[in-house]
C-alpha cells in the first residue's frame, strides 16, 4: 500500500533546506559578488537579462554589488508572452534600469523574408540569426552602454558553450574578446541544480514559463526561455508545444510562416 504524501509538505521548501554546495555557500557567494563588483568597476556595462533561470540568478547577485547597473533585455520580437511579462514584472518590482533592445529585423520579419516558410515562394538563405539575435543587439548595448558585460551563460548547458570557455581558456568566467568587450559569467561553473537551489534559498520570482512547459511534458533538460522558434531545433518537439500550450499564437504564425503546420 502506497502511502499519500502528507498534503502539508513542500518539496521546493525541503530542496532549498539541503546543504549548499561549495559554488553556493555564503563565502563562495560573497566572492561573488566581490568579483562582479570589481568587473564594473574596470568595465563600464551592462547585465544582460533573457527572463530565463540563470540570468535571473547573476541579475540577483549583481544588484547586490550595486543597484544601478544597467540591465539590458534583447527582444527578439517572438518572445513567449510569459517571458514578457515576467520580465516586466521583475523590473517592477526590483527598480530595474532596464533597456530594451530589440532584433533589426525582428525574428519573424526575418524568418518571412527567408521564403523558407512559404509553401509559394522560393526558399532563400536565411540570414545569421545569431548576429540577428545576439551580434548586432549586443553592440548596441555596448555602444551605449560600454564594454562590459554580465552574462548567465553557464558551460554546463551545452556542448557549445563548453567549448566557448574552452576555447576562451578561462579559469573564472571572464571571456576578452577581439574587439574590446569583456563578458564575465559568474555561474559559468554551475550545474542546473545550483542555479535552482540558489532561486529556491533566495524565494527569487520565476519565470512562469518554466511551469508551462513542465505541464505540456517538455523534457526539463529542454525547458529553456528562448525565442519562440528560430528556425533550428524544430525536430525536437518545440512546434508541437506551441500549439498545445499557446494555439492561438501558433495560428498567427503559421499565417505568417504556412510551412510549420506540416511539422508539427
């Protein structure tokens, strides 16, 4: 006989009861901070924050080192509405100096452009979204903001950005780049459970989106704030979760891109 778990017990509340691991321990944390401090002192610029887990994280440690720093969203343009709205919302509610920086051209307008999403038009190459995405918006921010920059990017991740701090040879976190920027991740060294510990301790707000995705059965290794969709990683499910969890979203952009009705 299976017994009910008592109606009263938080599972969340007993995760952020467990011992922290060395990388979240008081003194690890408060080196931490010390570090991030010390970055912008060197290095006028900015936080980038995306609305996602690990963002949210170095956006809580780095207000501790000093409130005014500025936080920088880049708006793809086909960002989940949860994501928008949670990043409004924590931007309410912890003052923020947020700028918003959007994608020229927007995701979709690019995407459209392409023809690879209409059933009528020739297909052309689609431009590179990561410097769509990521390049432009970011030297922008650098322009205005300087160079440089705190990211949530951790190794553990991915395979590429294990690589991007392999190849940066980095013993900290801290990636010089070329053309004068510096980003420097301060969890670059987390693992997953780190950074939700760390939410969990600090009873940080969440992005609802998280739970959504949860719900609909994504896989919690793929339970990522990102665009939408971008043309790449279609084949892992992510059109049918849009139209299981937002159906009337996936309708306007299948108006727009008629060819993701067949993938899904």
């Amino acid at each position: 006989m299976t017994t009910a778990p008592d109606p009263g017990l938080n599972v969340d509340r007993l995760l952020a009861l467990r011992p922290s691991t060395r990388r979240t321990d008081r003194a690890a944390l408060d080196h931490l901070v010390d570090r991030i401090g010390a970055h912008f002192n060197r290095h006028d610029g900015y936080i980038a924050f995306s609305g996602g887990k690990d963002s949210l994280v170095v956006l809580h440690l780095a207000l501790r080192a000093d409130r005014d720093i500025p936080v920088v969203f880049f708006d793809s343009g086909l960002e989940y509405p949860e994501t928008l709205d949670h990043i409004r919302t924590v931007a309410e509610q912890w003052n923020l100096d947020l700028h918003r920086i959007a994608a020229d051209p927007p995701l979709l307008d690019a995407l459209v452009d392409s023809g690879s999403w209409d059933h009528d038009s020739p297909a052309g190459p689609l431009p590179d979204l990561h410097d769509v995405l990521i390049g432009a918006p970011s030297r922008k921010a650098h322009q205005l903001l300087g160079p440089g920059e705190l990211w949530g990017v951790r190794a553990d991740e991915s395979a590429g950005r294990r690589v991007l701090y392999a190849r940066a040879q980095t013993v900290d976190g801290v990636i010089s780049r070329a053309d004068g920027t510096v980003a420097y991740g301060p969890i670059w060294n987390w693992s997953t459970a780190d950074v939700w510990s760390y939410i969990r301790r600090h009873d940080l707000p969440v992005n609802p989106l998280y739970g959504k995705l949860a719900d609909l059965g994504v896989p919690e290794v793929q339970r990522r704030v990102s665009h939408i969709l971008d043309g790449s990683h279609l084949d892992r499910g992510r059109l049918t979760w849009l139209r299981r969890g937002w159906p009337t979203l996936f309708e306007q952009l299948a108006d727009a891109l008629p060819r993701i009705r067949q993938m899904t």
